[in-house]
C-alpha cells in the first residue's frame, strides 16, 4: 500500500471561519511534509514533521497550523486565511534520511472566499 | 539552496510520438524522483532514481548523479501522458527538503 489519503478532496472557506485539513498514511513513514501548490508553478514546502516532531516551517503564517498527533496522521489548521491562501495543498509521506522514496496524496482543493 | 531546472517548459506532441524531458540539478543529491502530475492534481510516482536507468513500460528514466542531470524518456506517446512532470531532489545537506524543478506541461494531441 503506497497510499497517502487526504480529506477533503475540495473545500471552500470564508476568511473567518476555521477548518482543518487531514492527511493519513499508513506505510509506517516516519516524515510527513505539508505542500502548498498555486497554479503552474511546483509544489512549495509549507512544513515537515520528522518523528512526530516539527522539524521545518518555511517561515509559514501562523493562521496556518500544523499538527502530527501521531505517526499516521498529519492536520493542517486553517483560521483566518485569506483569498490569495486559495491553492492545491498536498501532503506527503516518506521514512526520514537520504534514501528516501516521497509519496504524496491526491490533494485538498482549498478556495478562500 | 538547491537549484533544479526542468527542460522544456513546455511540449506539444502528437500521439505516438517519444520525447525526451531534462531535468539539471546544482549539487550532489540523495534521491531524485520523476512524478507525473494528472489533471486533477495527484503527484504519481514514475521513478525513484537517484542513479543509474530504469524502465516502466513506455517510461523510462536515467540519472547521471556526476554530471547532474537526468532524463525521461516517454515513447509512443498517449493522450494520457497528458499533464506536467516533476522532477524533485533530496540534496546531500538537507535529507528532509525536497527541492521541486519547475515542471514541463505535456500536451499529447490525438
């Protein structure tokens, strides 16, 4: 199972209300990243988690707030976003170190209205 | 940080036709993968490949890790390679950043 599964598949927010993105993968992938994609342009690091802990944040605004509470799952807390936070957000799963395989979900669909 | 550059940027083909896509990296890496980007937006995996050649089919992948480059062949092209490819790397310094090229949009017209 190579599977990285993201909820939900769309979602459409109002810049005051607060919502949660989720990613879970069960391939036993100690390393979950967050990405952020905007139209025709490559994925973009948000975060990593490395063992459950926060080992990167790009320098990310904090009305974006990640979340492992173990080692399947990955959350992405949205408050307050604005219009321009609208993009394709992906998660992303692999095992920490160098020779390393990344698998990513199919992607949240996030509009900020 | 790592600079990966992806050519061409863009590539128009008709159906049955092969094509080659390049992908040049700025420092000695770990990992490099080739991903496949479908219309709604999945990143699927085609080749994990940090050296060497591989083959999947009508795909097939090559990197030089000394020369810092790498290579994928598409043959007899379908309208379902449609889509934009990825090239990414896990540089030497960093084993948890992976540094994306800027993709090359494919269009296989029938």
């Amino acid at each position: 199972d190579t599977e990285v599964t993201q909820t939900p598949k769309h979602l459409v927010m109002g810049m005051t209300n607060k919502k949660s993105l989720k990613c879970e993968q069960h391939m036993g992938h100690r390393a979950m990243y967050w990405y952020k994609q905007k139209a025709k342009k490559p994925p973009e690091l948000m975060f990593v988690y490395s063992y459950e802990k926060l080992s990167i944040n790009e320098s990310v605004p904090s009305r974006f707030s990640p979340e492992c509470p173990n080692s399947s799952l990955l959350n992405l807390h949205l408050h307050a976003l604005q219009p321009e936070d609208s993009a394709l957000y992906l998660c992303a799963s692999s095992h920490p170190g160098k020779n390393t395989e990344a698998f990513f979900g199919q992607g949240t669909r996030l509009t900020v209205v | 940080g790592i600079q990966v550059e992806q050519s061409p940027p863009d590539l128009i083909l008709q159906e049955g036709a092969n094509s080659t896509l390049r992908c040049n990296f700025s420092d000695s890496v770990n990992n490099l993968q080739w991903f496949h980007q479908n219309p709604w937006g999945q990143l699927i995996n085609l080749f994990y490949i940090p050296s060497g050649t591989k083959q999947n089919g009508r795909l097939s992948a090559t990197t030089v890790a000394t020369e810092r480059y790498s290579l994928l062949y598409i043959s007899s092209s379908q309208t379902t390679d449609s889509g934009v490819y990825f090239c990414a790397v896990l540089p030497g310094y960093n084993f948890n950043k992976f540094y994306f090229g800027s993709g090359t949009k494919l269009n296989v017209k029938p």
